[in-house]
C-alpha cells in the first residue's frame, strides 16, 4: 500500500510540473500591448457599450469567440462557445411618487 501511494506521489508530481511549464510558456506570449489591443477593441464605440440583449454586445461576443477559434480554444457548450438563453426586456413607461 505505502508503495502504490509513493508512486502516485511520483506521478502527481511530475504531472504537476509539466503543467507549470505549460502555463509558464503560454503566461510568456501574454503582453501589455496585446492586452490593451484587445480591451481598446472590446471597449470601442463601435462595440456600442455591450448592454445586455443589444447588437453591441453580440458584437462583443462574436469578436470574443473569433479570438477562442484563433486561439485553438475547444467550444465547451454544446458544441459552441457561446451559452445561448432567453433574456427579456423590459422598460419603465411611467412612475409616480
């Protein structure tokens, strides 16, 4: 038993040091000028301030999930990246004190 629990030891530590390389190697590509690329893109007037159920935001999530599909990132949502549901809208017509 003490040995099956040694080797499991070994295993979850080598596993565990690859996936710090990993994250080292892509934590590496990540840089300021990028990230204030995408934000400046994301934040931009033409984004139209990705209100929720608004053309801007679908905007947003389009350019958002161009970036997961540039990136080789696996849709996880049933096939998609996006997680789609019903969002209703409502607006205040009058109100009184």
């Amino acid at each position: 038993m003490k040995y099956i629990i040694f080797c499991l030891l070994i295993v979850q530590h080598v596993y565990g040091q690859t996936q710090q390389s990993h994250a080292q190697q892509y934590a590496s590509t990540i840089t300021a000028n990028d990230l204030k690329k995408r934000l400046l893109i994301v934040a931009s007037d033409s984004m139209e301030g990705r209100e929720t159920a608004t053309p801007g935001l679908k905007k947003a999530a389009a350019y958002i999930q161009q970036q997961f599909q540039m990136d080789g990132l696996v849709p996880i949502w049933q096939g998609d990246y996006q997680q789609r549901f019903p969002v209703y809208r409502d607006s205040l017509e009058n109100a009184a004190l």
